[in-house]
C-alpha cells in the first residue's frame, strides 16, 4: 500500500529530488512532509475554486448567499501561502535574486546561500513564536461569518512558517551547486 502511495507522490511532485537526498530516517520525513505540503496545497487550492463558484453561483440566484464562503475562501488563499512556503524552500523554487550568483565562487556561493538561509530560518523562528502568542490569545474569539475559532486559523500560518525554518536549516547545511 505504501509503495502505492509513493508512486502516486512521486507523480504529483513534479520534479522529485534525486533518490540519494531521501535517504535514511530524516530523508524520509523530510519526504513525507513535503507529499504532506503538496497534498494540503492541492486540497486548499481545491476548496478556493469549490468556494468561489458557489459565490458566482449564489450571485446569479434569489438566494441570499452564504457570507461564510467568501470568509473561508479568503482563509483558505492565506494558509495556502503559508502551507507551501515550507514546500517551495525545500525544493528551491522561493522568488530570488541571483545577480550576484554567477560570479561568485562555489566556496563563496555556499556562504553566501547558507548565511541567507540561516536568516530566513531565524526570521520564520519569530514568526513562529510570534504565531503562537497569537494563537494563544485568540482561543475564544471566532471569525465573523464562519464562525471558526481564530486560534485555528492563526495556527496553520505558524505550522507554515515552523516548517520553513526547518527547511531553511535543512538548505544550509546541505546545499548543493545546482
């Protein structure tokens, strides 16, 4: 069953890490954590389309409309961003800037690379602690239309940004020339 699972992974990650950086215990759940990421980017992008045709439709009805929709949907956009930040630094495809990496040397290259991902790391670190402050002063209040628990829509951005950390230390200390 699994063997199944993974063949099905493999097809919708599109460019799959070679087999050697999936090797051993961590390789595999950092391996697992990213089918995670890309299944719930998938599902989330799923659910916004689902939503905003119900709101096209319900525009074109007598109906009153469900205001909770657009909420939801609108939720939904954000924890995509923050539930696929992690997936896109693991995999290297973050919007850069690489001027200045053609002329530099391999040495200088890996420094340079390691010393921003080590930043990146430490800004998500204090976006994380931040998230969880928040998410701790939020357990009783709920979101206007919806009526969800703002704790659990804080939560998910924070999850995001703990798994970006990781991925940029993960960067760091493994970088490779592409």
């Amino acid at each position: 069953m699994s063997e199944g699972v993974a063949a099905v992974a493999d097809k919708v990650l599109v460019h799959s890490p070679p087999e050697t950086e999936r090797r051993g215990p961590f390789g595999r759940i950092m391996r697992g954590i990213e089918i995670t990421e890309a299944v719930l980017g998938s599902l989330l992008l799923a659910v916004i389309l689902v939503l905003v045709l119900i709101q096209v439709v319900l525009r074109f009805t007598p109906t009153a409309g469900w205001v909770w929709t657009g909420e939801l949907a609108k939720f939904a956009m954000v924890w995509l961003a923050f539930i696929l930040s992690g997936y896109l630094m693991g995999r290297d495809e973050h919007v850069t800037l690489d001027l200045i990496d053609h002329f530099l040397p391999e040495r200088a290259l890996r420094v340079m690379i390691s010393v921003a991902q080590v930043i990146t790391a430490l800004i998500c670190i204090a976006a994380f602690y931040e998230g969880y402050h928040l998410v701790s002063n939020q357990v009783n209040i709920r979101s206007p239309a919806a009526e969800i628990p703002m704790a659990i829509i804080y939560t998910v951005p924070m999850i995001g940004m703990g798994l970006t950390a990781v991925r940029c230390v993960v960067n760091a200390v493994t970088w490779r020339k592409p």
